[in-house]
C-alpha cells in the first residue's frame, strides 16, 4: 500500500515508523520532521499527510506528535478522514474495523518499539467490517461532512 506518513518532531518512535512500515513493504511520503524542507508543526505536516488519503495519493497515513492529539484532530479535519488515535493493539485493530480508520494517529510520549510493532501489526491486518450498522456508522459521518 501507498503510505503517507508525518511527524512534528524525531522523537520517540518517529524515524522507527518509517522503517516499520518500508519493512511491511508499504511506500512512503513523508512529511515534517520525517522529510526535511518541509513544515513541521503538527497541524501542517499532519494534515498534509491527511490530504494525501483524502485526494487517494495515499491509501493510508499515520501521523505523530507528542500526545498524538494534535495529530489526530488536524487530521480529522481533512474531509473523508477518519482519523484515529491508537495506544495499543486492540484499539488499531478496533479502529480499522469499526470505524474504518484511514489514518492512524500516534503519541511519541506513549508509544514504546514494542507497541508500535503490536499496533502496526493490528492496523495493517485488519480490514473494515463489512456489517450493516458498521456501514451504517461510517456512512453517517461522510452525511454529517456534507
Ligand atoms: O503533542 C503535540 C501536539 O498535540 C506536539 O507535539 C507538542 O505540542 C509539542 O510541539 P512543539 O515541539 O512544537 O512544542
């Protein structure tokens, strides 16, 4: 899959998360701190990344800051993004399949080497349920965008 992926800074797990995904045989585009020139701050390099899934450069994207908040609600507020802010495995896995997730959002504070193995694992072998009020879910929030 095509990747998009963006950092606010090179701490914690940050440049980690590039090797992870390349090693899973994803391609990447990279922004803020993960590709130098480009702006950093979350709310730029994390919404670039969401752009990217949005206009379907991408497939998915993940995007880091320290508490992964701001990473997620800059995300979120690209259209079609269903942003999500993951701790562990079951919650990537959740996120995937309940409510679609496109973007994966990270906390640099939280998130050991091990876990994102674990929640990298979660993310890319789970796929969106296929249930009715799953659809259903989804399909209300693309009705609360228009
Ligand atoms: O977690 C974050 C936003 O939710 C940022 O990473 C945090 O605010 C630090 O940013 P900076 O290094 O620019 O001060």
């Amino acid at each position: 899959m095509r990747l998009s992926l963006a950092s606010d800074s090179l701490d914690g797990v940050a440049t980690r998360l590039v090797a992870e995904v390349q090693r899973r045989g994803h391609s990447v585009t990279l922004y803020g701190a993960l590709a130098p020139g480009g702006r950093a701050d979350w709310a730029w390099c994390c919404s670039a990344a969401a752009k990217d899934v949005s206009s379907a450069r991408s497939d998915l994207a993940i995007v880091c800051c320290w508490t992964g908040t701001g990473a997620s609600i800059a995300a979120n507020k690209i259209p079609g993004v269903r942003a999500a802010l993951c701790v562990d495995a079951a919650t990537a896995d959740g996120a995937r399949r309940w409510n679609d997730a496109n973007v994966l959002a990270l906390s640099l504070r939280l998130t050991s080497d091990r876990l994102l193995e674990e929640i990298l694992d979660a993310w890319f072998a789970a796929a969106p349920s296929t249930d009715d009020d799953d659809i259903a879910n989804i399909a209300h929030l693309a009705d609360l965008e228009s």
